[in-house]
C-alpha cells in the first residue's frame, strides 16, 4: 500500500520574515484570510477590525474617493488590493486611486496591481501605527506621489505628497481645504471628515469636481 505524503503549507503569522513569492504561496493557502501585508520582508496580518475605529472610517474614506471617481474618467479606485510594490514589499492599503494609463501600475496577468499607484489611503488607529513608519517609507521610495493616513484615535488627517524624493505635508488652503496635487479636484474638508459632517464634505468635493482644474484634468485623460 503506496501512503502520499502531505506537505502542509505553513499559515502567515506576523513577524514572520519571507519572500514575496512565499508570502504569496502562503497567503492563496489561507483562503479566509481577509488581510496580510508583507513591509520591508516582515508580514502582518490584521487583527480582526473594529467597526468605529476602522470599518466607518474606511467606508466614509471609499464614499469620498467613489464620488469623485465617478465623474473622473480615466481613473481606478481599488478597496483592499493587494499592490506589488517591489521585492520585499506587498502592502494591502485601505484605498488606491491609480491612473488608468500614463501613471506607474499596471494590472498584471493573475490581476493584481503591481508598481507604483499615484494615491494611497491607509486608517490607523494612531501615530504609533506602522502606517506612518515602516510603509510611509516603502511608499515613498516606491514613488507612491500621496499617501494620506487617517489617525482615527486622534481624528487627525496626515496627508502627505511626494517631492524631490521626500515626503512634504499638504497643507490646506485658505478655506480650509486639502487640495490634491495629483488629482485635480479631489478637495477634502478635512475638519468636516473628522467630524462626521459627509454632507460638508460632499459639497467641497462637488466644488472641486466644477473646478476648471478639474475639468482640465479630465481632458487631458482623453
């Protein structure tokens, strides 16, 4: 009688140190596994997710970049990808904009992003996260040109852009408002997000989203 030898696949656990391609093989043998990141070669896998201090932000975070999406052609808004950065890096973020053509990700041929995407949103629960440590540094030696974090503990939004190689802080405008550099018309009202005031935000971004900057943008993407 021949007996098969089974050879089981490991499970991820954080801290673990592997290879993207084994983070992959591990990760497609974890089927109910929702979340796992690889940063720097270390994984992290999440921990179940709160609904106030996650789930309604990152839900509040997709309505935002869904609306403005919707009437900018010529982009992709992505919830939860997985994002082939490089060789040691395989970040999940919260939320991804990217350019359909002309920017500096493509899809590849088993579907997932790989490159640089032009935005990142990523919920945290504070400044102690790895949000603005470890991946605010992979994101921008990958040339990720924004990357916002939301510190949903502190109700702060960092909102970083991409200049001569270093990240800088956006700073609002004199009404108050975040105005994207790489997506014409994407404005935030901040204090209004935090607060929970969607309607105010709402209306900053359709104010945007007339703007001649915006229409220019949309142009421009053919």
């Amino acid at each position: 009688m021949t007996t098969e030898r089974l050879i089981k696949i490991p499970p991820l656990e954080s801290g673990d140190r592997l290879s993207r391609a084994e983070f992959e093989r591990r990760y497609h043998a974890m089927p109910d596994l929702k979340k796992a990141e690889l940063i720097e070669g270390v994984v992290y896998v999440a921990s179940p997710l709160r609904a106030q201090a996650h789930g309604k932000p990152h839900g509040d975070v997709m309505g935002w970049l869904w609306t403005y999406k919707a009437v900018t052609p010529g982009i992709e808004l992505y919830d939860n990808p997985t994002v082939r950065l490089d060789a040691d890096n395989e970040p999940q973020p919260d939320a991804v904009l990217r350019l359909k053509e002309g920017g500096r990700s493509w899809i590849s041929e088993d579907d997932y992003i790989e490159g640089s995407p032009e935005l990142i949103v990523e919920v945290a629960a504070s400044s102690a996260s790895y949000d603005l440590h470890d991946k605010l540094r992979v994101y921008r030696r990958n040339g990720i040109q924004e990357y916002i974090v939301w510190r949903t503990y502190s109700q702060q939004i960092d909102w970083f852009y991409l200049e001569a190689g270093e990240y800088r802080s956006l700073t609002a405008n004199a009404s108050g408002i975040l105005c994207s550099r790489q997506f014409p018309g994407l404005w935030l009202a901040s204090e209004a997000f935090v607060a929970g005031d969607l309607a105010e935000v709402l209306r900053i971004l359709q104010a945007g989203i007339a703007s001649p900057e915006h229409k220019a943008f949309v142009n421009s993407l053919g």
